[in-house]
C-alpha cells in the first residue's frame, strides 16, 4: 500500500490575487482540502475545506494549536 502523502501549501498574504498558479493547481489536485482558518481572506478559493477555527479557538497556545492541526491532519490521511 502507498504511503499517504499531505501537501501543504500557504493561501498568501491577503487575498486571492496572492495566490500563486502552483498553489491553485496543488489545491486542485487534492482530493481532501484543510485550511488553518475559514477567516483568511483567500479561503474563498478553497470553499469545501474543513477549517481549524475550532482550534484556535479552544487552545492556550500556538505551539498547541500547531500539534493538534498536524494531528488531524495524519489522522486524515490514514
């Protein structure tokens, strides 16, 4: 059985006029979508994704909101 691979790629600094070609053709390719926040101004581009809001929202630190996405997200991919 193939390994399962996670791709991450960053939505840019501001809106969707940031959002590079390799970026959007990443997007496209993946079959499950996650973005950190529902909040960012590009989230739009991917509006299928399940959000972490809810993480940031209930952890006490960024350390911790960074453990539990990077939990959820290797669960995702298993």
């Amino acid at each position: 059985m193939a390994q399962p691979v996670v791709t991450v790629v960053g939505l840019g600094p501001g809106g969707p006029e940031y959002v590079t070609e390799h970026t959007l053709a990443e997007i496209r390719r993946a079959t499950h979508h996650f973005v950190r926040t529902s909040r960012h101004p590009s989230a739009s581009l991917v509006a299928d994704a399940v959000s972490f809001d809810d993480v940031y929202e209930q952890a006490d630190t960024f350390d911790d909101v960074y453990a539990e996405i990077t939990e959820r997200l290797v669960a995702a991919a298993h």
